[in-house]
C-alpha cells in the first residue's frame, strides 16, 4: 500500500507541474468544452467514445513536456538532436489533438 501511496504522490505532483504549462491548460479546456458539446448533442453515451482519446491528448502531452524538459536538463545549447527530439514529441501532441478532434466531429455531427 506504501508504494501505492508514493504512486499517487508522484502523479499528483506531476498534475501540478503540468499544469503551470500553457498548453496543457488549453488542451485541458479544449477537452472540457469538446467533451461537453459532444454529451450536449448526443447524451453522454458519446462520451464512451470521445473521452479516451481526450485523455490520450492529455497523456501527449504529459510526455511531450516531460522530454522537453529532459533535454532542457541536458543541454541549453541548440542542438539538432535536441530540436528533433522536441519537434517528434511537438508532432505527437498534434497527431493526439487530430485524433480526438476527429472523433469529436464525428460524435457531434452524425
């Protein structure tokens, strides 16, 4: 139970940090009101389908700024490995974001 108490402290941290991050704000409320026009439209049977890729977007994106600031950590200097690593995480988000608005579409318009 002890490990799983750490756990839950480390995660919640996490929450925290992450949530000093501008773009994990936004995709947070971006997922809010997509989440909420959705179960408007279509009752909350349509949240089964928007909601995971919703937390996908958020999980991203939870990643996404981990490795950014693990290269931060590792070198102030530009660095071409440094920018792909960054730019690679950056397209993850997006493609995360495409999915779930995609998905969003199709749950509000048919």
């Amino acid at each position: 139970m002890r490990h799983l108490f750490k756990a839950l402290a480390y995660s919640w941290g996490g929450l925290l940090v992450l949530l000093k991050e501008a773009a994990f704000r936004q995709e947070l409320v971006m997922l809010l009101a997509a989440l909420s026009a959705v179960c408007w439209r279509r009752g909350f049977s349509a949240l089964g389908a928007a909601l995971p890729w919703g937390l996908l977007v958020l999980i991203t994106e939870a990643l996404n700024t981990g490795i950014e600031k693990t290269v931060d950590l590792c070198t102030r200097e530009r660095h071409p490995l440094a920018k792909a690593a960054k730019d690679a995480a950056s397209f993850a988000c997006g493609t995360a974001i495409l999915a779930f608005a995609l998905v969003c579409a199709r749950e509000f318009f048919f």
